[in-house]
C-alpha cells in the first residue's frame, strides 16, 4: 500500500490570484526551481530514468516542497495537502508533431478543486521544444474526448513556453496537448500530482477589499468558448466552493452586478411591484 505524505507551508496566493486560478484553470510560475536542481535532475534521467526521482531527498525538497510552487498548491488545496505518489516523465525526442487535444482520463467539471495536475520543466523550453499548449478556461468546457482531438489551433490557446526551473499548475480538466517542436533533443516534463486532504476554506493570503463581483475581477483576459456568460458563472462558483461557502454563492451571484452587464434585479416583496 502507498503510504500518503503530506505537506504543508504558508499559502502564497491572494483572493485575486486564487481567483484567476478559477477563471483561466492554471497557473505559470516561471523559473522557481534553483539551475543547479534542474541540471541535476536532468542528468539523474539521463542516468538512472525518472522513476525513482520520487523517494530522492533532493527533488522532493526543491520541487514537490518548492516554496512558491508548494505554497500555490497550499493556497488551493488548504492545509496538510498529499504529495503526489507518480511521477511520469513525458519525455520527448524532438522535433515532433503535436499532440491531440485532449484532457486527461478522469477529468470531471465542476466547482471543485479537490486534485492539481503540475508540470516541471527541468531545462528550457521555448516553442521549438514543443511545450504544452492549454486552453485557458477550459476546465469548465465539457467536451467528449473522441470530439475534441481533431481541432487544431484554437483561438485563446496558450503555449506554456518557459525557462529552466518553471512549474506550472493546472486544473486537471483543463484541455491541453503537447504542441509542435522543430528543434533537435530530449525534452524532459515532469508530471505530478498532489490532492486535498482539508474541507475547502478561505485561508489564503487575505485581501479585505477583494469582491468577485468588482469589475476588476470581471474581466476575462482570454476569450471564452462557453456560453452566454456561463465562464462568469462557472469561476465564481469555483472560486466559492474553494472559499467553503455554498451560501455566498447562492446570495451574491446572479444579483447586482455579478456576473456584470447581466444585472438581476434584488427581488423583494416590497419591491416586486416595481418590475
Ligand atoms: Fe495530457
């Protein structure tokens, strides 16, 4: 039986943070992981493969427990979270074509942020080593799996060109594939995952003037592929599960200005005749 190890540090994300998180499904923290680990651990797959980088002292310290990527994971999946037990190794002899689109087997969509899927990239890797493409909001979009593989560009996609020692977080229905490389080598991404361990709760990093609804929230960034403000909708009701209040939702979304431009009227009885 795998014995589960947990972890635990001081959150690092803030309200707006964890709620973009919600919003755009992932997370770039670029070169977080010290060059001489990336090099090691380059040259211990190179050496030994990747299998056993998991029970090394050194790795786990520098990558599983790495203080901004650790305290991201703390932020969203609250205090004592589960390390991961697998670590593949999507490794890969460029050049090669890309990838199908495609989310991961398992994936479920909806509000609940109880899994993070990780990524480690351990050397460079710009668009010609054929980094990962996500689709930003996507990890609301449900799509079946035989339907999606055919698309090619999708307009919004993002390539998670990085440098050494980047790691970057998803939610793990996001939709994603490895992109088109043209250059020549062994390209390194690690892959892992950690999970909850604690009942959701706002204990990140407090901002007392955050409010979901305010306009600086309400901007998407990327385009969306969903429907007729459903994206609003789906990143509040995430971003509220992870506070641990259903009941916050229920009140404040879909009344006022919450999700903007679409401004439901407060229904009261004293106010009812006036609509
Ligand atoms: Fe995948």
């Amino acid at each position: 039986m795998i014995q589960t190890r947990t972890y635990d540090c001081s959150p690092t994300l803030n309200d707006t943070d964890v709620f973009n998180f919600c919003k755009t499904g992932y997370l770039m923290l670029e070169s977080v992981v010290d060059d001489a680990i990336n090099r090691r651990t380059t040259d211990y797959i190179d050496k030994n493969g990747h299998h056993s980088l998991l029970n090394e002292d050194w790795f786990i310290e520098a990558v599983f427990h790495n203080p901004q990527a650790a305290g991201a994971v703390r932020s969203l999946l609250g205090a004592n979270f589960a390390l991961p037990i697998k670590l593949p190794n999507h490794r890969v002899k460029c050049p090669m074509e890309s990838q199908s689109w495609h989310r991961d087997g398992g994936s479920r969509y909806g509000p609940a942020v109880n899994h993070l899927q990780v990524f480690y990239y351990p050397q460079d890797t710009p668009p010609e080593m054929g980094p990962t493409e996500v689709l930003p909001g996507s990890h609301f979009f449900f799509s079946l799996q035989s339907w999606m593989g055919h698309y090619g560009t999708i307009r919004g996609a993002e390539l998670t060109a990085a440098p050494a020692g980047s790691i970057f977080i998803t939610a793990y229905s996001i939709w994603h594939r490895r992109s088109k490389s043209t250059a020549i080598g062994w390209r390194n991404m690690l892959k892992y995952i950690y999970w909850r361990m604690t009942p959701p709760q706002r204990d990140w990093i407090s901002d007392p003037n955050f409010e979901s609804g305010q306009p600086q929230n309400t901007k998407f960034q990327h385009p969306t592929h969903q429907q007729q403000h459903r994206n609003w909708f789906d990143a509040a009701e995430m971003y509220y599960w992870l506070c641990g209040s259903r009941s916050d939702f229920n009140r404040k979304v879909g009344h006022d200005h919450w999700p903007p431009g679409y401004p439901v009227p407060s229904w009261t009885p004293e106010n009812y005749q006036n609509f």
